[in-house]
C-alpha cells in the first residue's frame, strides 16, 4: 500500500489485504484515519449495504493502531514536526503480510517528491529475482520438501500476477520474505535489497564466518561487538547488555576484556533482550566463562555438506570463569537466533535462570546468496540439535524461567541475586 499526505488514496500490491488510509498533519500531531471499505480484493462483503452502505462505507473513521506505529509515528511527528507546521505533504509505503492483514511488514514515511532513496525494478528484474530465489532455496535450503513449497508458492503468486505491480524494491523484497515465510514459518529466510553492488558467493563451500570481512571487521569495532554495557550493580552484580553474538575470530578480545572486567562479581546478569543473534561460536566462548569443565551445548547439522558439527565450551580461557555462581539471562520476543540458542542451552544445562518473555523461536543457520547486483536472499541451511533435549526452539521460542515483561526482567533478576548473593554470604 503506497501512501500520500494529507489525503491518501491508494491500494495493496494484487494479493494483499487493502486498508485504505489518510495521514492529515496537524501542528501538535497526526490523525490517522481509516476507511470502512478497505477489504481484500474480491471479497464478497466489500460493496454490502447497497448506495446507503456505500455512502457510509466511504465515510472516515478513527481507527486504533498497533503501540509500535504509534510510537513510530510519534518519532517522525518529532523529526518531521516543522514541515508538519507548514503544513507540506508527505508520502510512503505500508505493507501489509498477505496472510495476516493486522500485521504491518514495512512502513516508511518521506516527504512528497523525494523520490532519492527509492530504487524501482522492472518486470524483467523481478522475474530473475523470484526465479533466483526459487533456484537457491531448492538448492540451499534445510528442508527440501519445504524448499519446494516456498518456490511453489512463489511461482503461483507470480503467475496471478500478484508481483505485477510492485515497483518499489523494497516492497518487492518485503513481500517475497512474507510470502516465504507464510508457508514455511521460518523466520530466518528473506530477501533483501542492496543499494551497494552485492558481491558475488565465494567459490565452492565458503566459509560463512566471515572472520576475513574487513568491512564486517570495521562495522563490529564501531558497535563495539555488540557488547553495548558492563558495570558493576551494588553491592557486586555483575551486568553484561549483549546485543550481538559477533564472529569471535573479530571480537574476542572485545569478548574477553568484558568478562574480565565482571570477573569478580559475586553473581552475572547477561541481558540479550535486544540480541537478535550472530555467531554460535560467540556462544561458545561466552558460555565458556560460565563451566569449569568442557561441556558439550549442541550440535549443528549442515545440508549442504550433509555433517554435523559438535559445539563444545573452549578448554581455554585467559581470564577466570563464573563457576559456581549465580548466572541470569534476560530475554525477551526480540531475543533470536544465536541469543536463543545462548539461553536454551544454559537453561537445560540448568547453569542459568531465564527472566523476561519467550523468544522468537529460530533456530536455523543462514548464509547470504546473491541474486543479482542489488538483491540477494538469506537461506537457512541448517539446524541446531541440543543434546540434552534431542531437537531445538524453532519455532516455538525459548520459554523462560520466571515469566515477565521484559522492561521488569533486569529488576526481577537484580532482585533475585541480591537475595541470592545475601544467603550465601550468611551461610558462610
């Protein structure tokens, strides 16, 4: 759904579900307004109630919206709040999930006549890339049978010429991703568009570690590796924010200069809340720090050359470890991947006790695959297999511990060390 301010009147891409909307500026906010009769092409309800209905169907109506758009719309009100003041239109896209019209895949706003982000795609480009994308999913993805259906449904929406439309890349791309994972669930596989040329695979079996990346290398070293805070929380919780499980072969001794610093911490809090994952082999050496003897925590099946590799603690770490003490992992619906896999396996290996929300449950391996020279989509290629419980989370999530909201997980565990920390300390 294309949209334009302050009225905008514009439809889904063919297939999709059409809520039709206006943006109308004002000086202290927005009104967003919505539209009886935005129904799914075809639907039999669309025209009910004859010239009365229609007349009322075409009347506006406040309509309530997700707390996500909300604040969303209220960080553009900000940014954008002196054009709003001059009243200057504005234009963007929202895209809706063919299969759940609720659901608000992409929404982006700009200002009417900037069209300098925006990278249109021909009929041409577009069959490539859906042909490419099939290509690659039969021969990469984990699942054949599933590979199958994805391309399946991909071929079939293609010929109804429900992609017929769509101009906008970033649009195309959204819409492919949902329409994978509509069939497949499987929230690792997507495509993506690149305004930069995307670099051709690497010949044979590459090694996805990217460890050799300089550019990677200088993308990790500007977000720090991920590790976004470690301090001390009286009387002496150690608390580590992890957002990012990066390639270790770049950011260990980030890794390891951070749990030094907590090292003398009567108990650890590690916060992946916002860890939407990376590089099991991260996991590997931050679980490390937690077990003094090596310990087996899963094995990690890979199609394409048919193996699986076990992943196990490292029997060598250049700092003291946590053995023996009291270790929290906060979670949350964003945690993902590599941050799942980090709390799935401390929590069966009963080493850690998991505070905040069940995860997003995926528990694939993915490696990029080019496309073209601007598009390329990630394809899972394999799976973990926990050795304690004999399968993984995808799909289902990792459930915590102490279930609750993840803006109180750190108060809840800060509560329970302390009490923790306090009774051991009496006992002595």
């Amino acid at each position: 759904m294309s949209l334009s301010g302050p009225d905008i009147r514009s439809r889904a891409p063919a297939g999709g579900f059409c809520r039709m909307i206006s943006i109308r500026p004002r000086v202290r906010g927005w009104s967003i307004v919505g539209h009886r009769n935005a129904r799914p092409p075809g639907d039999p309800n669309a025209n009910r109630g004859g010239a009365a209905g229609a007349r009322r169907a075409r009347e506006p109506r406040e309509v309530k919206t997700q707390p996500w758009l909300r604040a969303h719309l209220r960080l553009c009100r900000r940014d954008c709040r002196d054009a709003f003041v001059r009243q200057s239109r504005i234009s963007g896209t929202l895209v809706v999930k063919s299969d759940d019209p609720a659901a608000i895949s992409l929404l982006s706003l700009e200002q009417a006549g900037d069209k300098s982000g925006e990278f249109t795609v021909d009929g041409a480009e577009q069959d490539h890339v859906i042909e490419g994308a099939e290509k690659l999913l039969s021969a990469f993805y984990l699942s054949r049978d599933m590979a199958q259906k994805m391309s399946a449904a991909l071929r079939a929406q293609q010929k109804r010429g429900d992609y017929r439309d769509i101009t906008n890349s970033d649009v195309l791309t959204t819409r492919l991703t949902d329409d994978m994972r509509a069939v497949s669930h499987d929230k690792h596989v997507s495509v993506h568009f690149s305004r930069e040329i995307v670099p051709p695979d690497p010949p044979d079996e590459p090694d996805r570690s990217s460890d050799s990346d300089p550019l990677l290398a200088k993308r990790l070293a500007a977000s720090n590796c991920g590790f976004e805070k470690a301090e001390h929380l009286p009387p002496n919780i150690g608390y580590l924010k992890l957002n990012l499980f990066a390639e270790p072969g770049i950011c260990a001794p980030t890794a390891i200069a951070a749990m030094s610093f907590l090292a003398n911490s009567d108990a650890l809090i590690i916060d992946v809340r916002d860890n939407r994952g990376g590089a099991p082999r991260m996991v590997s050496l931050i679980c490390s720090y937690l077990f003094d003897v090596p310990t087996h925590l899963d094995d990690i099946y890979d199609r394409q050359k048919n193996t699986t590799e076990q992943s196990w603690t490292f029997p060598y770490l250049p700092a003291k470890n946590f053995a023996g003490k009291p270790v929290y992992v906060l979670t949350s619906r964003k945690t993902f991947s590599a941050a799942e896999e980090f709390g799935y396996d401390l929590k069966n290996l009963k080493r850690a006790t998991l505070i905040g929300e069940t995860t997003g449950g995926g528990a694939h391996t993915v490696a990029p695959h080019r496309l073209d020279d601007h598009f390329y989509i990630e394809v899972p290629f394999g799976g973990f297999v926990n050795p304690m419980t004999g399968t993984d989370w995808e799909g289902t999530g990792v459930v915590p511990d102490i279930k609750v909201a993840a803006a109180d997980a750190l108060h809840e565990a800060l509560k329970r060390a302390r009490e923790q920390t306090a009774s051991a300390k009496s006992t002595r």
